[in-house]
C-alpha cells in the first residue's frame, strides 16, 4: 500500500510513544491488517518509519535509565548491566 507523507509522519510519532498498530491504523485511516502487514514486511517505508519512532524513543528511555545509573541507583545499575549484555548478544 502506498502511504502519504502525513501518514508515514504520523506511524513515527505514534510509534515514538508505544502506540499499538490497531491504534495507529484507525488514526491515520487504514485498515489495522494492512498496516500490521506492511510493517511486517520490513521493506517498505512505513516499516522503517514505525521502527524508527520506536527506536527513537528507546534510546530516550535508555539515556535516561543511563544518567540514573551514572549516579548510582541500583535498579537502573542492573537494567545498564542488562543492557551491555543484550547489546553484547546482538553484536
């Protein structure tokens, strides 16, 4: 399916705040099959655009969750630590 600009602007910014596909689909006007199709797809722009936002907004978290743990809070110690470790794993 061929999406507008408007449309792939608003997957990311709505996929930058978790926002479910279903979700997604009825905002933006098509049918939530199509959009969860396409993005499974993984070649097609909207694909991109909705990984993106979400990928935005977990560096977000991740910097955060960083700075908390640069000042030595525990939980956000561990979380790093897991983290360095799944990063580790993907590489």
């Amino acid at each position: 399916m061929e999406y507008t600009t408007e449309q792939l602007e608003n997957v990311q910014k709505l996929a930058s705040i978790f926002m479910k596909i279903t979700d997604i689909a009825l905002i933006i006007e098509v049918p939530p099959e199509q959009l969860r199709a396409d993005i499974q797809a993984d070649c097609t722009e909207v694909a991109r655009r909705y990984k993106r936002g979400k990928a935005l907004s977990k560096m977000e978290l991740l910097q955060q969750e960083m700075s908390l743990a640069k000042v030595g809070s525990p939980l956000a110690l561990e979380n790093a630590s897991k983290n360095l470790l799944n990063m580790e794993d993907d590489e």
